[in-house]
C-alpha cells in the first residue's frame, strides 16, 4: 500500500489573492475524471479537498491568484522550492487581474484605500506569480478553460510517468 | 480547569481563507474571533467608473463559487436602476441559471466539504469505492455536481463566471437537445438527491440555537423574487434595506458583520426552508412528505438537510421549467441612461446577498455597496463557537474541540471570497 501511494504524483494546489473560480471549475473537471485521479495523484496539500495537508514534497504544484502580501511572497517561493513543477492557474496568477486592480486605481482611489493596505501589511502593488517565483507552465483564463487545463495535466502526468 | 489559546490557522474545507482565535481561561470562554484573511480586492472601489452594462461581469469576480449569484443579483441591481423590464423568458432563464448554480455548490459543500466529517475521513476522496455504501456515495456526488454543471452550462453557458446573463436579457438560448439532454441527466441524479436528504436527515451531529432567520421569501420556492422576511414576521422592504441592518467593525477580520435590530440573526438555506417550505415545488412536497416537518428547525446542523431538499427542489422544478417551456431568441433590451440608484436582492447558496449600484446620467458606475450571507451570519457563527466551546471544555482535550468546532462552522458554508474584499478590514496576524 506505502509503495503504491510512493509512485502517485503529489499534487499541491495553492490558492492566493482571488475569486477561487480554478478551485471551482477543478472540482468540475472532477466529476468526470476522480476516478482516474484518485489512482493516479495524491493530494498532499488541498485546503478546499482536505484538512491535513503537508508540504514535504510535490511533483506538481498548481497555484491560482495573484501575490498581494510579503506572506504570500514567502508561501509561495516555499511551495516552489518544495515542487517539481509549478503551474500557474487562471488570470489572477498569470496576469494578476482582476485581483491586482488596486494597481490601477487613480491617485484618489490610491489615497483612498492606502490606510487599508498599510494596516494588512498589504505589497504597495500587486504581483503576478511569475513575477516572484519560475513559471513551468500556465493554464489562462477567467476561470481557467477546462480543456487547457486537462492537456496540461496530461502532459505533466506524461512526464512525470516517463 | 482548562486554560488555553486555541489557533485555527486556516480553516479547511470551506470556501476561501478564514482563521479562527478562542481564547479560554479556567473552562471560561473569554473570547472567539472568527477572522476572514482573505486579502481585500476592492471591488466597491474599483466599480466606480466602470461602465454599467461591463459591471456585473465584474462583479462576477469576487467569488467563483457564488459568481452566478452575484452576476444576477448585480444584473437585477443595473436593471432596477435603468428601469428595464424582465421577460417571462428571462425570469424562467434566470431562474435555471440559480437552480444549477444551486445544485452544484450545495453539492460541493454537502459532499466535499461536509460528507468527510459524518464518516470520519480526512478528505471525500479518501472513500472507498470497494464499499458499497461509499462507492455509491462517491458517484452520486459527481454525478449530481455534474448534472448541475450542466444545466448552468447549457443555460448559462458557464457555471463560474457565465456568459450568457446580461443586463436585458440573455445572449444565448438553450438548444432543444441540450434541454432533453439536461432532463434525462436531472432525471437520473432524482435517487442520488433523495440518498443525499436521508443521509443528512440521520447525520449525527446537532447544535441547537435560537435565532432569528431572515430570507427572501418567494411566491415559488426560488432565489430571485419575493418580499425579505424575518422569522419574528417582519418584512422588509427592498429599498430600506440598509436601514435594517446594522453594521459592525470587526477589527480582527477582513470583513464587517451585520446586526438586525441589535441581534444576531441567519441566512442561508436553513433560514429559506424555515420561512418558505410551503412555497416548494409540489413534487418535492409529495416525495418528502413528513421530512418537512422537521423545519422550522433551530438546529444549525438542518442548513445541510435543507441544502440537500433544496438540491431536489431545483432538480424537480428545472425538469418541469424545461419541459413545459419553450425558449426563442429573445433580444436584448437596450438601456436608456439617467441618474438613478437600483438595488438587487436575491438568495445566493449561502444566503441574501444585496447588491446597489449609483449611476450616472453618462450610463458610468458612481458608487455601490455589496453586502454578503456570510457577513450576516458572522456574528452567530462566533456566538456559536464560545457556547460549543464552553459546554466541551470540562471533557474534552483542545484537538478534538478544534474539530469540532470546524464541524459546526462547515455547517454554516461560510464563504471567505464573498465576505472580504470590499468591505472594512483590519488584518492582524495571529
């Protein structure tokens, strides 16, 4: 049983600044392939699927929504020193939008909100997961595309089984 | 006689990112503060200046499980302020777009995040498919969550973040081999609903408060229409409702609380099925008979039973929705731009959810406010958790308190995405 759970591939999914739609549309794509993926990917660290969660390390690390705070930076060069790959997940991780809007707002939206982002201990802008740790791959979109998604893991499960 | 600090650094299965802090001084409870550390997007901010009709897919954006509810209730919020009127169409189309919306998110909660607890597992997953009673709970979720996948889909083209809903109208219309494809499917997942409700009805976990419930009370057990009343039997006009509910800083959590004339008070399925059990669609009223009895109910652990029959009632009334009804391209309404100030309110899965918009003579965005079930249900959720702690901590070590305060809090389905983000915040590390 140890030696079978050994050869699974370990799978982490992240989730920072947004909307946790790629969480979402995930357990979508879940509805028609858990049985495939309970033989093949051990979840070791899922807080939506789970509640022990371990970060030793990953074969793949799956990471959505943008950086917004000096813990996220550490969290996640943590995840990507402990991960084989890392992927980034939907438009909050790979452009940094809509979560980063901040990063927009005139002067006076600025002046604004910046006793709110002072007191959270919150980046002085928003940062984009490629702009802090190495990107292997990315999966676009507003949530992500169920599809890309699919033949991204089919690769990286391609592989990771070579 | 315990003394201790309890830390939840981060609460798991639950929508979005929450911590929770209770502090306990000889099996004294001195204080519970339930912290959503979601960092704030600023929403309410960035939706000044935008263009109206771009708005909803905006706000859209604050939560993936819940982005079909906000979309609509901002839609209805844009359509008020603009004075369009609704179709009989697009109300049927709507109210299909909240039933897979419905079916889907109660699923994910009641199976992914709930069902691990009532058979002791660390994660759904961890079933078992070679023992029968798991195998086939394993397969009736996914087979329900992707039941209503599919009808959000083929209605509302996507089930996060959809395309097809927009301000007058719609931009797609079902296909008659979608629509009898998404019957035969509804059709199929009937038993698995019906395994679900009894599964909930037996579940052996129960916190019994009182409360006060408030929901949007519909004509016919849906999620966009109907008055806002509370289980003391007030109603609440739409357009007065800022002034009835109080709104409290928390300085600990990146999300504000709300009160109701000083008290605490709930929202969210237990709260629909306790005032609105007689509006179900009469199918489901024949199937369940006695069931329904149980509600009114001041068990906080029924909000999954009555996520469960509300997962049968949506099956039951989008079959007959589909079936009796035909669907011809309709077009769009066009907007006619003046000074107003519309309001939006409807039941999203975890509860009523209120949406306002200001516009401006230019058809731009000028202001808005977003309030959201899980900052209504804020405070009874804390209030729970110091009375739960408080009757466990003679005889029961802190780990074990831990989880089953997690229990109770799944049971409120709090959703952390919806909750922060737009409103005052003041985040503390722990």
């Amino acid at each position: 049983m140890a030696e079978t759970e050994n050869k699974k591939i370990k799978i982490g999914w992240f989730t920072f600044s947004c909307c946790e739609d790629n969480t979402i549309v995930m357990t979508e794509v879940m509805n028609d392939h858990w049985q495939e993926w309970k033989k093949i990917f051990d979840f070791r660290h899922a807080r939506v699927l789970k509640a022990n969660n371990i970060l030793d390390e990953l074969d793949i690390a799956f990471v959505e929504g943008a950086i917004a705070s000096e813990d996220h930076v550490n969290k996640l060069k943590e995840i990507r020193e402990k991960s084989k790959k890392l992927v980034a997940i939907g438009a909050c991780a790979i452009v940094g939008m809509p979560a980063g809007q901040r990063n927009y707002f005139s002067e006076e939206q600025k002046k604004e909100i910046e006793f709110l982002t002072a007191r959270f201990a919150a980046l002085p802008k928003v940062l984009r997961v490629s702009d802090v740790v190495k990107v292997d791959a990315e999966v676009p979109g507003c949530p992500m595309d169920p599809n890309k998604f699919l033949e991204a893991v089919n690769k990286l499960v391609s592989e990771f089984k070579s | 006689m315990h003394t201790f600090d309890l830390n939840l650094d981060r609460l798991s299965k639950v929508e979005g990112s929450a911590s929770l802090d209770v502090c306990v001084k000889d099996n004294k409870v001195l204080s519970v503060h339930f912290k959503i550390t979601e960092y704030k997007r600023f929403f309410t901010e960035a939706m000044k200046g935008k263009p109206i009709l771009a708005l909803p897919q905006l706000l859209a954006r604050i939560c993936g499980t819940c982005s079909n509810a906000h979309l609509l209730c901002s839609i209805e919020a844009c359509e008020n302020a603009l004075n369009i009127p609704l179709s009989e169409q697009t109300r049927e189309l709507r109210n299909l777009t909240m039933h897979g919306l419905m079916i889907r998110d109660h699923a994910l909660h009641l199976y992914i995040f709930s069902m691990p607890d009532i058979y002791g597992k660390d994660a759904f997953l961890d079933f078992d498919e070679n023992n029968p009673e798991e195998h086939q709970i394993l397969h009736d979720a996914f087979e329900i969550k992707a039941a209503g996948n599919f009808l959000a889909t083929l209605v509302a083209g996507r089930s996060v973040h959809a395309v097809h809903p927009t301000v007058g109208g719609f931009l797609h219309f079902p296909d008659q081999a979608g629509i009898e494809e998404a019957v035969k499917k509804l059709e199929a997942v009937r038993p698995a609903a019906l395994r679900l409700i009894e599964i909930y009805k037996k579940a052996p976990f129960h916190f019994d408060r009182k409360t006060n419930f408030m929901a949007l009370v519909p004509k016919k057990y849906d999620y966009l229409h109907g008055v806002i009343i509370d289980s003391k039997g007030n109603q609440i006009p739409e357009e007065q409702f800022r002034d009835h509910l109080e709104k409290m800083v928390l300085s600990y959590s990146q999300a504000s609380a709300y009160k109701h004339e000083g008290e605490p008070y709930m929202v969210g399925a237990l709260a629909r099925m306790n005032l609105a059990k007689d509006r179900l669609h009469p199918k489901t009223k024949e199937t369940l008979g006695l069931t329904l009895d149980i509600f009114p109910s001041t068990d906080i652990f029924h909000n999954n039973l009555a996520q469960a029959i509300e997962i049968l009632d949506s099956i039951n009334d989008s079959i007959d929705i589909l079936s009796n009804k035909k669907f011809e391209p309709e077009p769009v309404t066009k907007p006619v731009y003046k000074e107003a100030i519309g309001i939006g309110v409807i039941e999203a899965p975890r509860g009523t959810l209120y949406h306002k918009v200001r516009v401006g003579a230019d058809g731009m965005v000028k202001e808005g406010e977003i309030i959201v079930p899980t900052g209504q249900n804020q405070i009874n959720i804390e209030e729970d958790i110091h009375r739960l702690v408080e009757e466990l901590v003679p005889n029961m070590e802190k780990e074990k308190i831990a989880f089953e305060i997690e229990k109770l809090i799944r049971a409120y389905d709090p959703c952390m995405s919806c909750a922060s983000h737009f409103l005052k915040v003041n985040w503390k590390k722990s």
